[in-house]
C-alpha cells in the first residue's frame, strides 16, 4: 500500500467505526482532484456494508503537500462549523419545527486537525450534485434561492447568539476569525490583489468621475481589504466565509431548473456581518444587470430571514430590521467587492491549465513553495490582461461607486 492509502483506508476506517458497521469493507480511491481554490487536495472512498449491502460514499479533503501555508487554523475552523455550530443550529430549528428548513449542507463523517488535516462529509455527486460553470454567471433564479438559502442560516445564527449567548462565544472564540488579513498580508496574497484591483481600475474609462476619484484604490487596497474585514457593527452572526460557487453544489432537474444547493467548504467559516456571505457570492456571481438588482435581492434574502425569525418566535424588526441591512450593505460590501474582483481571475482560469502546469512527472523536479507561486502569478496574471475579466471587474468598480460602497473618501487611509 502506498502512504496516501494506508491514510484514506484509516481514515474510513474511524468512520466505520464510528457508525458502529461492524462487518465492512472500506475502498479508498488514492487519485486525488485538486480544487480550483488552490488550498487542497480531494480523494474519494467507499464504506460497503457487507450486512445491508449499503455504500457510504464518502470524499476526503486533505491539505496538500508542503505549500508555505500553515492549513491548521482553515482546517479547524471547518471543524468548529460541524462539529459546534451546525448542530446547535440544527437543534434550534428542529424544536421549531421549521417549515423548508435550512438543510444545505453535506453530512459530516470525520475530521483531525493538527499533526494531520482533513475532513471528511458525505460525496454528494453521488447524489447528482454537480458544480455551476465557474466561469459562467448565476442566472436570477439561481442568485434568488442562494440569497434565500443564506437569509435561513443567518436567522438562525442571530437566535442561537441572542438565545445562547454563551455557547455562541465559545463557538466564537474557537473559529480563527483573523484568516482573511492573515492571508492577504503574506507578500504573494497581497500582490495578487493589488494586481486585480489595479487591472480592474485600469479597465474603468479613463475619462470618468469613478477613475478620478478611485485614483487611491489600488494602492490602498490591502489595507483597505483588512478595514473592511474587521467588522465593528452590531449585527453579528457566524457566516459561511468562502462562499463563492466551486464551494456551492448544485443539484438541477431534468428541466435545467436549481433543486437544490449544498453549501461545502467552511474553511473560511467565523463570526462577522451577514453582508460579508452575501457580498462575497454576489460580486463574484452576479451578471452587470444583476448587480444593480441588489435591492430586489435584499428584499427576496429579509423575506426568508424573516419568515426564519418568526418560525422561531423572534421579531426580525428587533435582530434586524430591512433598513438596517441596507445600511450594512453600504458599510460592509466593500469586502465581497475586492473578493469577487480577487475571484474572477480565479475563476477565469481554466482549471486544466493549473493542473497542467502543475503536474509532476517522475522525471521532472518536485517545485518548491516559492516556485508554485511564481506560476501561479503567471497564470493568473493572464486573466487579468482578458477581455472577460476586465469587463466583469470594471462592472463590479462601477456599481459599487454609484451604490456607495466606493468613494474617494471612503478609500483614503487617513
């Protein structure tokens, strides 16, 4: 058995045990897929019940080899989310017996963090879920059922903090909430932001208002990045985190028509405001005409979160009223404006040309932390010299300015 084997046959080992299987045979699948987010590797496996005939279909994510980053903090806050916080969430909704209950996510099997990370969740495509077109933008319906998907899981983090106060802090105080400056102050993060931002910036008409007064924006951008992630309002709850579309499965009819969508991936999961979840999926989502429908959004995302807050016995106008959220949008979408102009020239590159450039043939020399991202900058900094991307990222500047959530004074740093 090779290393990466006898690991994946432990791991669903544990879980076999765990669900007390007692006559089993467990399959691990050692080629691994690498996600298009650059921070893991995935493989798959199989727990056949020798008794009942049943398969758990499991895939296992596993941090890759030796990269320069330190995985353990991403890891275990993707173990605070499953193991503390879904639960108590669940537990919440279940007393209320919720009507269409917030149900997005995969089940989860096992995790360890620390010598070893990874986690391991129930393979959903096995069960027809696939991913959106990463390249391709949300359709309104599909923008409509993710902003109602999110309005349930905030609601019900808002009553879990108002009703248990004490384990919302605990669950707080494990979640590493500081990930987002962490990564973007290391010199690679931080210079492939300022790359997008300044060829969003360059794309703008050289000529118009937004130029003139956004001249400060890519230079200040990192630390306007770290402002805008420090949340200092009121409106607290615990937020997905990495929620752009490789981290959403979908499941579609025959029709073509969204079903279903499961929500993976909460490396990135800590406390802040709920604009940061929707802020995030919608500037790196949303089509030019979408972008100024965001009101209509807003409403579609209180609706649900309302209806939530009611089911649950609470007054959405005291935890937060439709008013409010408009002003946190315009406070607090800044973030989700950088990440979705940072995501595009992620999601602009083709994830074959990533793979390929990193494959490793046996005659050739394993590349070093410093050379991976080397070739990464190469290959992201081709996006940002494309058509797509200009358009998408000078359309994101532009209605973030005439909505307010850019101005000339808001990027200054003094």
């Amino acid at each position: 058995m090779s290393k990466i084997e006898v690991e994946l046959t432990r791991i669903l080992t544990k879980i076999a045990e765990a669900k007390c299987i007692k006559n089993y045979k467990v399959v691990p699948d050692i080629i691994a897929d690498v996600g298009d987010g650059f921070r893991s590797s995935f493989y798959k496996g199989k727990i056949e019940n020798n008794d009942t005939g049943e398969i758990i279909s499991i895939v296992i994510k596993m941090e890759p080899q030796s990269t320069g980053f330190n995985f353990f903090k991403i890891y275990k806050n993707e173990e605070v989310f499953y193991k503390d916080l879904l639960p108590a969430i669940l537990a919440l909704q279940a007393e209320a017996n919720i009507e269409d209950p917030f149900d997005n996510t995969a089940t989860y099997y096992y995790s360890e963090t620390g010598n070893i990370n990874v986690i391991a969740l129930e393979n959903l495509s096995d069960k027809g879920y696939k991913l959106h077109d990463k390249m391709a933008y949300f359709n309104k319906e599909c923008l409509e059922k993710i902003f109602k998907m999110y309005g349930k899981f905030h609601a019900l983090s808002f009553v879990l903090r108002k009703r248990n106060c004490e384990l919302s802090e605990q669950i707080h105080n494990q979640y590493y909430n500081d990930i987002f400056q962490y990564m973007v102050k290391s010199g690679k993060n931080s210079s492939i932001l300022k790359k997008a931002i300044a060829a969003a910036y360059d794309a703008l008409d050289h000529d118009s208002n937004v130029y003139k007064d956004l001249e400060a924006l890519s230079e200040n951008c990192v630390n306007l990045f770290i402002k805008a992630s420090e949340y200092k309002g009121k409106y607290w709850c615990s937020t997905h985190g990495d929620c752009w579309s490789n981290n959403m499965l979908f499941k579609y009819s025959d029709n073509g028509q969204v079903e279903d969508i499961k929500l993976i991936d909460f490396q990135l999961a800590r406390d802040g405001s709920p604009i940061y979840d929707l802020a995030y999926f919608f500037y790196s989502g949303a089509a030019k005409e979408d972008l100024y429908r965001i009101d209509e959004y807003l409403e579609v995302y209180h609706e649900t979160f309302s209806r939530v807050i009611k089911a649950l016995g609470e007054d959405p106008g005291e935890l937060f009223p439709f008013e409010a959220l408009l002003n946190e949008w315009k406070e607090n979408a800044l973030l989700g404006v950088f990440l979705g102009i940072y995501l595009w020239q992620v999601k602009l590159l083709p994830k074959e040309e990533y793979q390929n450039a990193f494959s490793n043939p046996a005659d050739k020399k394993k590349p070093t932390a410093e050379e991976r991202n080397e070739i990464l900058a190469n290959l992201l900094q081709k996006t940002l010299e494309g058509d797509k991307f200009r358009e998408r990222a000078k359309n994101i500047l532009i209605q973030a300015f005439e909505y307010g959530i850019i101005s000339k004074e808001k990027i200054r740093l003094d």
